[in-house]
C-alpha cells in the first residue's frame, strides 16, 4: 500500500523521497483507511480550513494563515485533474511548497 501512495506522489514530484512519504502516512494514520479521509476536496472550504489548521499550522508549524490558503490553492490547482485527490499526495506537496519537507 505504501508503493501506491509514493507512485501517486511521483506523479507530482519525480524525486519524491519515500522516507517523507512514509511520515505523511504514519501521520495520517487510521484516517487513510476511509476512502472519504483519505481524499481532499478542494471544492469544500471547511477541508481546506482543516489542512490550515491541522497539517500547516498545527504539524508544520506554520503561523501565515494567508501564506498557507495561497499554497492550498496552488496545491488545488496543480491536482486540478484529479478527481480525487489522495491526502497523502496533497499534504505532501503543502509541505514541499512550504519548504517543510525536511522539518517531517
């Protein structure tokens, strides 16, 4: 199961780091087991309050509410041909763009 999230990261990043992966799905735990936790819905704002809330300010530690909804969107947008978006692969991306890969 952790080869299907790491290709469907590998979609968006070539050089997408496994071990990172492998802490995004540690992190995400249980929820990845429903199918509904384990997508984004761009198209709801209370999920994307959620991934501000718990995944950029709470695990990432970020504190620009404003910075992180602009990264969300981007986020949004590249996965825009997906209709669905895995949460693996989203939350990913968020900590690429917010230069927090390292910091999981």
């Amino acid at each position: 199961r952790m080869s299907e999230y790491l290709d469907d990261v590998k979609r968006y990043d070539a050089d997408a780091s496994a071990e990172k992966v492998d802490r995004i799905v540690k992190h995400l735990g249980i929820a990845l087991r429903s199918r509904d936790a384990s997508l984004v819905s761009c198209s709801d704002p209370s999920e994307l309050d959620r991934v501000r809330e718990k995944w950029c300010n709470k695990k990432l530690g970020s504190t620009n509410d404003a910075g992180a909804d602009e990264i969300i969107a981007r986020v949004c947008s590249e996965m825009s041909g997906d209709r669905n978006k895995n949460r693996v692969t989203f939350y990913y991306l968020v900590a690429k763009y917010m230069g927090k890969l390292s910091d999981l």
